[in-house]
C-alpha cells in the first residue's frame, strides 16, 4: 500500500543579494535645485500669469518631496534590506548618504559584533552530575536575508540557540576527572570551546549568523553537591598525594638497600632488613618530624 500523503515542503532559505541604489549626493544636488526652482517661482509673481506661478510651485514641491522621502543613511557595518510590497529586492551594504525609489521600504540590520553572556544554566554533565555553566559568545549577522526572512526573530533566536549549545556540550564532557584520562569540562577549555563555537555555528547558520568567538564564564558544581564533590576532590587529591609519596618512598629505601649491600656496609638479614625498611617508611612517609634514637650498643641491642 503506498502513501499517498504528500511530503512537507521544505523551508525556502533566503540569501542576501546586492539591492540596485545610488549614491544620496547626486540626488541631493536634485533636491537643492528643486528648492531654489521653487523659490524662483516667487520671483515671478508679477510677470506670470498665477496658474503658471502656481504650477511651477507645485512641481518643485512635488519633486522635492520625492527625491527628499528616498534618502536614507548606512553607517559603517550596517545594513539596509530594500523590500518592494514585501518582495525581497537586495541588500545595500554601502555606507554613507543613500537613496532607493520612495515606495521602497528599507530595513536596517547591524552586522557589527555582538557580545553576549548567557545566564547560568543547570546541566547534568556526562556522569549525571548537576552543574552550573554560563558562555560568552561574540557573534554576527553575515546573511541579511536569512536573519530577517528565514527566523522570525534573529537576537532570539541566538538566545535560545546558546542556551541550547551549552546545554548539549555540558552533557557531553564530565566536569572533572582526577586521573586525567578523559576530556573534561574544567580541564580541557580550549577544546571544549572549539566544539562549543562549531555546534553554534551548526546551529546558527539558519538565521545567516556566525559566531566568531567563545568560551565558559562560569562553571562550577551545583550548590547542592558542591560541599560533597570539594571533599571528594580533597580525598582524591589526598590519595594521590600519598600515592606519590609512597612510590618516591619505596624507592628510596630500594635505593639504600642496594647502596648497603653493594659496598658491603653492614650485612642484614632478614629480619633486620625487614625492620630497616619499616624505619625507613616511617620516616620517608611521616607527617610529623622524626625523633632519632641512638643505638649505643651492637646492631642487635
């Protein structure tokens, strides 16, 4: 049996062209020339009839209001879409004094950076713990068309698309790792940062946006297990500390062993190299300064 259900069209995605206008200067000569007609046309009052007077007035007045309502002004990154009844017709990106036909409607856009930092969002990180995170994301508009035409507002939608980007990383990565063996929210940013601006940039791209830059301004446990997992850090650093003192120990002693037996300083036998090795860890591994005890008598008393 075949569907005989009809797909669902596909999004038709904008792209920016470039918009047909002129430069404002030249209309503006038209314009002072159109003012200096009309005020010519007083001047004849008395030697025109007044409907000619009347007429020329009016047709200065006329062009004045013409060429006047199509300037517009374009400062430095800045843009302007030219829409004609809702028909995209271009985007004019020059700077400066501009002008279009007067029924077409122009919608300015920044393309300057952006610098945004996000709320504080909860996330559970890859091992279900809950943590804190907020970003830092420099973006801006490259597409006018898509930005305007393709999302129905663009700032918001980069609000929501960053909320959503820190949310899918934060998950992605545990926070920390002890035996740096994995990758890790709080020891790897520089990578963490680059996968967070390349799953912007995925997801931005619909609305004609990049993101030039980014990274974590806040990341830390969440208040509830924040006391739990600082004691945990302790211990484990703790454990590692001891772990490290232990091995520099043991070889230590190894060391004095070998010395003592390869120079023949004293013959040990087992008991006696056994009792060596537990003096020498205790004072190798000691938290507290040793006292030293002098053996004035044989080696055995």
């Amino acid at each position: 049996m075949t569907d005989t259900r009809s797909a669902a069209p596909a999004l038709r995605q904008s792209s920016e062209t470039v918009a047909h206008t002129t430069s404002g200067y030249g209309m503006l000569l038209v314009a002072v020339a159109a003012l200096v007609a009309g005020g010519l046309a007083f001047t004849q009052i008395d030697r025109l009839p007044d409907w000619v007077v009347v007429s020329w007035i009016v047709v200065a007045a006329l062009v004045l209001l013409f060429v006047v309502a199509g300037f517009y002004l374009l400062q430095p990154n800045q843009a302007a879409a030219i829409l004609l009844f809702g028909d995209y017709r271009g985007t004019d990106r020059t700077t400066g004094l501009r002008w279009s036909w007067p029924w077409l409607i122009k919608t300015k856009v920044s393309v300057r950076a952006n610098n945004m930092i996000s709320d504080k969002i909860k996330v559970n990180d890859l091992r279900g713990n809950p943590i804190e995170m907020a970003a830092q994301v420099v973006w801006r508009v490259t597409d006018t068309a898509q930005a305007l035409f393709d999302v129905d507002d663009y700032k918001a939608f980069v609000n929501v698309q960053i909320e959503a980007a820190v949310r899918t990383i934060g998950s992605r990565y545990p926070y920390d790792d002890f035996e740096h063996q994995e990758v890790t929210l709080r020891g790897n940013h520089d990578q963490v940062g680059g996968e967070l601006r390349a799953e912007l940039i995925a997801r931005l791209q619909v609305a004609g946006i990049t993101v030039d830059e980014c990274g974590f301004t806040h990341l830390a446990y969440a208040q509830e297990i924040a006391g739990a997992m600082l004691r945990r850090q302790q211990a484990q650093a703790v454990v590692a500390a001891r772990k490290t003192l232990v091995e520099g120990a043991v070889g230590m002693v190894e060391l004095a062993l070998d010395q003592l037996s390869a120079k023949n300083v004293v013959e040990l036998d087992d008991e006696r190299r056994a009792a060596m090795v537990s003096n020498l860890m205790v004072v190798l591994c000691g938290e507290r300064d040793t006292q030293p005890v002098v053996n004035a008598g044989s080696l055995y008393q």
